[in-house]
C-alpha cells in the first residue's frame, strides 16, 4: 500500500490535535521547503530518515524504443535517496 499526502495529513492531524487545514499546511510547507532546496541543487538531510541528494548525468548515448534509432540524451539533474542506518534497520 502507498502512504498518500492526505494519508500523511490526516496522521498529523490524529496524532497533534491539529485541524485538518493546519495540518495540511504543515504538511505542503515541509513539502515546499523540501522542493525549493533541491530546486537550488543542495542536499536535504533528515537525521533518522535518510538524505536526498541532487546528482547530476552527463550526455550519453539512449535508443529511441520504439524506432530503435539511436540519439543522444541531454544531461539532467536527478533527485536520489538513501536512507539511514536507522530506517535501513527499522525496515529490516
């Protein structure tokens, strides 16, 4: 099952006493916060939970799956997780 936003709201709002709409305010600013910072390629590191990372991939050779033409694919930035020794633990 996927933990979804309202399922996320909802559990604040369960645990905190919150009404539902601050709670859902809570939840979109960590959420911005998050974004933004990535947005500005730096790291996010949430002690206990893991680290979100911005890495960057160069130019390379793709194929086209449906033609089978080969192309070159643009470099982009990618967003990676890596959980930490905690969670890893938790889990396992």
């Amino acid at each position: 099952m996927t933990l979804t936003k309202i399922q996320i709201v909802e559990s604040i709002q369960n645990q905190t006493g919150f009404p539902k709409n601050k709670s859902s305010e809570i939840v979109e600013t960590l959420l911005e916060i998050i974004k933004r910072t990535l947005a500005n390629s730096e790291d996010v590191l949430i002690s206990g939970f893991g680290k979100f990372c911005v890495k960057e991939k160069r130019e390379r050779k793709g194929r086209n799956p449906a033609t089978g033409d080969d192309l070159m694919l643009k470099p982009r930035k990618i967003v990676t997780f890596k959980c930490s020794g905690k969670l890893r633990d938790k889990i396992n």
